[in-house]
C-alpha cells in the first residue's frame, strides 16, 4: 500500500466515481515569441479524473478521483478504486500534509519538511498546484536558465537543492514535459503533458503521465501514474473542505 500510497501523495491525485464527458481540447495560435508561460487562473476549483497506476511489483491499480482547491490556500482529495467506495481522503495546506487511509489504515500528519526527511521528497503547496495544472514550477527569474529550440522554450531551475527541467510550448505557453531530480538522487519525478482541454477558455491538462522515483524504509520505490481529467472546472464560487481523521 506504501507505493500507491506515496504515489498518489507526489502529484495529488484524487477520487469519486462519475459519468466522462466529452472534452473539447485547446488549440493554440503559436505566437507566443517572448517567453510568456500561462498560469492557470482560478479563485476556486473542482476536477474529477480516472487514474491508473501501475507499482513496481507489477500492480496495476484503478479508479476514480475528485479534487477540489482554494488557490495557494487549500488542496482537498478522495480517491476510490471503485463502487463508491472511499479508500483515501487529503487535505494540504501551506503547512501540512493530512492523510486519511481508510484502508491500509496508515494515515500521515506532517509538515512538508517531515514528508521530505521520511520519504526523500521536498513538496509544497504552490508546487502540487503547479504540477497538477502543468504550470511552470516556479516564477522565472535570473538565476534560471532559458532556451527557445524549434517551438518549445525549455527551462532549467534548481529551488531547495532539486533540479526542475521543463518543456513549454509556445502554442499554449504550458508545460508539455517536466523532468525534476533532487541533487543527493532520492528522488526524481517526469510528468508528460500530452493533450490540453479547454477549461474555462483555458488550456488545462487533458491527459498526464508521471513516472516517480521516491524513497521509503525498504528503498527507492518506482511507480507510474496514467491520469485522464474527465472535468476541470475552474470557478470563483466558495467551495467546502471537509476533512476528519
């Protein structure tokens, strides 16, 4: 359970059974020249996606998933591998990751400096966002280094001792590819962006990849996560957090 679970944790995936939609996918004009990355903009909001995951061991794991998010605030997610059935519930926030596991019963509480000493991973609020919605990792500023080849921009940041490769497209101006590694190699992560929706007239990931490399107490773990957004919905009503223990 410790693979999924921690899997799930690296780019916070979440869960309820739904209906799909159709989605309509975003067409970029190709003109953005200088490097302009675009953001997601939202107050509030919601998402529902379908998620497989497949452990080193060879098992392969899926379901379902509900997210909702306050923007730089709150981050809230059930996940479930079918009927309804609820098998894990999160809520972070700027200073804490909460776990609820309803069924390997191992639940987490702790600060995300906790998380990064016991598993080897150094997380954040600003960059689950960022992963999620195939933002830039971090603001560009002068100690990143930037280059255009062809129609891509590709950028390289080290923040906190990790090292973010990113490829941005200039047709949308979002991630497409990110590639980070941890400077000591305790863990790495690669998120391929293949497809965009539009959400909100704007570009929203439509399907995701993610090949992660974490530690734990037996060793290094590999675990590979396949997420298709079946809704995003960007919004600026309020929307509740529930949590409990």
């Amino acid at each position: 359970m410790n693979r999924l679970f921690i899997g799930l944790l690296t780019v916070l995936v979440i869960s309820m059974t739904s209906c799909a939609r159709k989605i309509v996918l975003y067409e970029g004009d190709g003109q953005m020249e200088e490097f302009q990355p675009v953001e997601a903009q939202y107050d509030y909001i919601s998402a529902k996606a379908k998620i497989v995951i497949e452990e080193e061991n060879g098992k392969v794991t899926r379901g379902s998933l509900s997210l909702r998010a306050k923007k730089d605030s709150v981050l809230w997610f059930t996940m479930s591998p079918g009927m309804g059935m609820e098998a894990i519930r999160g809520f972070f926030t700027q200073e804490r990751i909460q776990i609820r596991d309803r069924i390997g019963n191992e639940n987490i509480n702790l600060t995300y400096a906790e998380f990064e000493q016991f598993y080897g991973l150094k997380l954040s609020l600003e960059l689950f966002q960022n992963v999620l919605w195939a933002n830039v990792p971090f603001e560009f500023d002068y100690q990143d280094r930037l280059l255009r080849i062809g129609r891509k921009f590709e950028l390289t940041q080290v923040r906190d001792k990790v090292r973010y490769f990113s490829k941005i497209e200039t047709s949308h101006g979002k991630v497409s590819e990110l590639v980070s590694n941890s400077l000591d190699d305790r863990g790495s992560m690669l998120a391929s962006f293949p497809k965009f929706q539009n959400a909100g007239s704007q570009p929203f990931p439509a399907e995701v990849l993610f090949k992660l490399a974490y530690q734990l107490p037996g060793g290094t773990q590999n675990t590979i996560i396949h997420l298709e957004w079946t809704s995003i919905d960007p919004n600026s009503e309020s929307l509740s957090f529930p949590f409990r223990f």
